[in-house]
C-alpha cells in the first residue's frame, strides 16, 4: 500500500474529507511499515489491535473519543487505569501509528504535567511554532515569559476590565434581537461563541467595533470546518490590526518579527481566546436550566450583587460566591478541554499498570492528560459525579477563594479544567473575569428555559457533547453545534 496516498483527516479538516473517510483504510495500515506501536502489559486493554485503532482513530474524528476512553475504563472495572492505545497521526506530515498512554491515575497526571513540560508535536501542522504547539522547551520558556504580563490580573486584566464591561453592557441586546423580541429560542452556544469572541477582540486586543463584526462570524465558522481557508486570511488581517491597537494582547506582536510564528499564536488565541470560553459558559447555562433550583438561587445572588453595586466593580466578584461554584462545578462536569494536554517524555517514567503495578515508560513516549476521565471519575467525586452539584465540597485549590480576583490556576490531583503548572492557560483569569460579567448582565433582567427539542437531551444518556478538539453541545436540530434556550424577560426586582 502506498502509504503517501492516504490523507489523514484531523480536527481541523474541511468537514466533508472528515465525513467522508473510509475507515476499512485505517485497518491496512495496522502492521504496516509506518506502525510503531506496540503492546505494553498492563497498560495496552486486551482486544485486538486493528479494532482498537480503528476505534479509538474513528472516536476521534467524530467527536466521541471521551465517551470512548470512558467506556474502555469502564471495561477494565477502573476508573483511574492509565491505558495504551495505538494512534493514527499526521503531526509530522506523514501518517504514523504510534503509541499514546492515556493517563487518567490522578497522581501520575500531575506528576507527567508538572515534569514532562513538552509538549507532543499535536498541533505544530496547524500552529507552526506558537506557544501552546512549540516542542522546543527553550523556546515555550521564551514565549511565556513574553507573554505573561498580558495575562495578569492587576497588570493586565485590571486595564482592559472597562473594555470588558462595555462589550457586556451590550449583549443583552444581541440577546433579545436573536430572539426576535423574546418570540423565538435563541441559539444560546452561538450567542456565547460570539460574545467571547467578541470580548476577546475588544478587551484583550483593543481591535475596533468594524474589525470585530467584520470577522466574528467568520473566524467561528472557519473554526467549524466552514471555509476553513479563511484562517490564514484572517490571521494577517488581525495582525495587521494589532499594528494599530494596544490591548495587552495586540502589544505583544508589535516587535515580533518571525511570521510564522506569530500566524500560529495569532490562530491559537482567536480559537482558545473564545471557544473554551463560551462553551463553558453554554454547558453552565444549560445545567441552570435543568435545575431551575439552583438557577434561581443564582438570580438572587446576581439581584443582591446589583443592589449593593451601582455598577460593575473589579474587586467585587466576591460577592458572588454561588456563582463561583457553579463556574468551577461547570469547569468540573464539562471541562471544554476535555482532551486535556499532550506531552512527550522528557526522560524515563514510572507510571501505574492495571493492577497497580509501577511500569516505566521510556523517554519519547507520547502521553495525553486527559481531563475527562478523571473529572468523572467515581472514586474521586462520590456517587453524584455525573451531576451538576454546585454545592459539591471542592478542595481548597480547586476554587477560587472569594477573596477578589483571584490571580491563580484552580486545580488538584483529581482536577485541572486549566491543565497544571509550568504549563497551565495563559488565559485563566481573563475567562474567570469574562464569564462572571457576562453571567451577571444575562440574568439581570432574563430568565431560560430549555427548548422543547433541546428539553429531551435532558434524558438522553448519549447527550455528552462533541469532542472535535473541545467539547461542546452537540445541536439537537442538525449540524454541529447548538444550545436552544428560550428568553423570558424577568421583573427585575430594582
Ligand atoms: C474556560 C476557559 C478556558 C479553558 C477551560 C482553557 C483551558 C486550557 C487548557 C487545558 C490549556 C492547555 C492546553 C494544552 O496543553 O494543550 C490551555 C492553554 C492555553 N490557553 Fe486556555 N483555556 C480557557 C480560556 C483561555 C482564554 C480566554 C485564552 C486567551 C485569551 C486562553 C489562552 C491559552 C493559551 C495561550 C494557552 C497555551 C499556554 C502554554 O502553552 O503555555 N485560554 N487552556
């Protein structure tokens, strides 16, 4: 077999190649000279390889492979096994099947981010050498060093904390256009992606309202495998426009000069800038409305917020202690990176076998952290892991503290919506911020209620979201994404 000849669709492919692939070519491949996998006792489940390459490989692409990795844990009768399995890839170009130990043992997850900060080469085909795909340690150090000012709470977000508020003044008005005057549902996944899209134009780059509507739309479709040769266009136009603002974000790229690299950053924050964002904020809707207990509990909390504060304040978001759990409940329950991290072993590693038995892994090995299984894992959270419980006793380090504006990575052995330390997102605190404003100006004067269509996921055991790179609600009316909700306009108690 030819091996040039097969193209190997990614997350990112136009979505009729990824639709249109023919998995029998998958299974040729298995064996094949390009195939460097192999069985590890006790990490590798037993079934043959073929299936679980093509399996695995086909969860992938069609957006399922958490559902996937869940169901092989749930075989194996253990929710924290680290397991083995072949993955079909294209990171350097050519297709290789190679092993990925995907880790789900809590200890071993922190242990490999914290040690193993190299990163797989998993996106460098799409982001060049940007931060979050370089696989040069020397050169991420470079990066984030540069970068980090931009991102921090009193040196950045304290600036840009004005340019936020307004772009949250407004959405309320989108809200209601969508709605035709509160007549129709509103696609509440496509109103989130647009205001943080939106926020992340206007508050971290300083662009302008023209730049912003000229390209919101389009930029997310692009995203959606929607004309996706836009991304590049797209690029050099919003590097242009970083020339002639000075947002933290923009400033970054005044000086810097290698194209390349700055094309792959610029990519990666118009696609991680938003879509985690407003996914998170979609999936946390969405659990409100299923439990209209805890979503009332939160309008109070907003409605005293705006009571004791005649307008938005930096240092107030701890009188929203409810608020802050529903977030980091949300960030638990669908963690939008629910893929977590990718890294290549530095050196030699110990990790957990099967049995329990410690097995070590030699240096090279490609490793996924995955968030998923662990932040739904039962011997973790208790018998309610699979529900919205707000109330849930998180750890100290998994919240935030409602002490002002926390300027820190919520995380533990069991949790790490953000990924962990050196490595963690840039952009924590910013979405932190984001989330909150947007939260307080929706429900200031407005209430949701589920859809009827979109009602019925409540009780479908299948409505888990599509994973395709992150993970979010899968449109119950065709299509990729959507979130029907519909907007009642609430007496506001002011
Ligand atoms: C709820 C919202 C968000 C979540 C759950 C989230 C999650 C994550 C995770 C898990 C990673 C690690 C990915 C990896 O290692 O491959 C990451 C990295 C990153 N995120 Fe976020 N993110 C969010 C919002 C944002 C925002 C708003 C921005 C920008 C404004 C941003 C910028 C970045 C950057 C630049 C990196 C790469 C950091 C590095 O490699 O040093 N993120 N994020």
């Amino acid at each position: 077999m030819n091996d040039s000849k097969v193209d190997i669709p990614s997350f990112f492919s136009d979505k009729s190649k990824l639709l249109g692939f023919d998995y029998s070519k998958i299974k040729e491949l298995c064996n094949s000279e390009i195939d460097h996998s192999y069985p590890i006792d006790d990490l590798t489940p037993l079934v043959k390889k073929e299936i679980l390459l093509e399996g695995y490989f086909k969860s992938i692409l069609l957006g399922y492979n958490h559902v996937y990795l869940s169901k092989l844990l749930k075989d194996l009768k253990n929710p924290s096994a680290n397991i083995s399995l072949p993955l079909l890839h294209q990171w350097s170009n050519e297709p290789r099947i190679d092993n990925l130990v995907i880790i789900s043992d809590p200890e071993d997850a922190e242990k490999i981010c914290k040690r193993h900060i190299q990163k797989a080469p998993i996106f460098k085909s799409l982001l060049n050498t940007s931060i979050i795909s370089t696989t040069d340690n020397e050169d991420w150090r470079t990066q984030r060093d540069a970068m980090t000012n931009a991102f921090l709470p009193k040196h950045s977000l304290q600036l840009v904390f004005p340019a936020s508020v307004k772009r949250a003044r407004q959405c309320t008005e989108l809200l209601i256009k969508m709605s035709d005057d509160y007549t129709e549902p509103v696609d509440m996944s496509d109103f989130f992606l647009n205001e943080t899209q939106a926020q992340l134009q206007k508050a971290m780059f300083g662009f302008s309202d023209d730049f912003e509507q000229k390209t919101n739309k389009r930029i997310r479709d692009a995203f959606a495998g929607i004309n996706p040769e836009y991304l590049l266009e797209f690029s050099q136009d919003a590097l242009n426009e970083t020339m002639k603002s000075d947002g933290p974000a923009s400033i970054l790229f005044h000086d810097s000069k290698d194209i390349q690299k700055n094309i792959g950053n610029m990519i990666l924050f118009a696609f991680a800038g938003h879509d985690t964002t407003g996914h998170t904020l979609t999936w946390l809707l969405y659990e409100l409305c299923k439990h209209p207990e805890y979503k009332q509990r939160l309008i109070r909390e907003i409605d005293e917020y705006w009571l004791n504060n005649a307008e938005e304040n930096y240092n107030s978001f701890f009188q929203l202690p409810f608020m802050t759990q529903c977030i980091t409940e949300t960030l638990r329950l669908w963690p939008a990176l629910a893929n977590g991290t990718y890294r290549e072993l530095e050196k030699d590693e110990k990790i957990k076998g099967h049995d329990g038995s410690e097995i070590t892994l030699p240096k090279g090995t490609y490793c996924q952290i995955i968030n998923w299984t662990r932040h739904r894992n039962v011997e973790l959270w208790g018998p309610d892991v699979n529900e919205f419980n707000p109330d849930r006793e998180f750890k100290d380090s998994e919240i935030w503290h409602h002490e002002g504006f926390g300027g820190y990575n919520v995380s533990s052995d069991r949790f790490s919506p953000f990924t962990y330390g050196p490595r963690n997102c840039l952009g924590k605190n910013f979405s932190q911020m984001e989330m909150r404003l947007i939260l307080l100006h929706l429900f200031k004067h407005h209430d949701f209620t589920l859809e009827e269509k979109q009602e019925q996921s409540v009780n479908d055991p299948k409505y888990m979201g599509i994973n395709t790179f992150t993970l979010g609600p899968a449109s119950v009316h065709g299509g990729l994404l959507g979130m029907h909700v519909n907007i009642h306009l609430r007496k506001s108690k002011l």
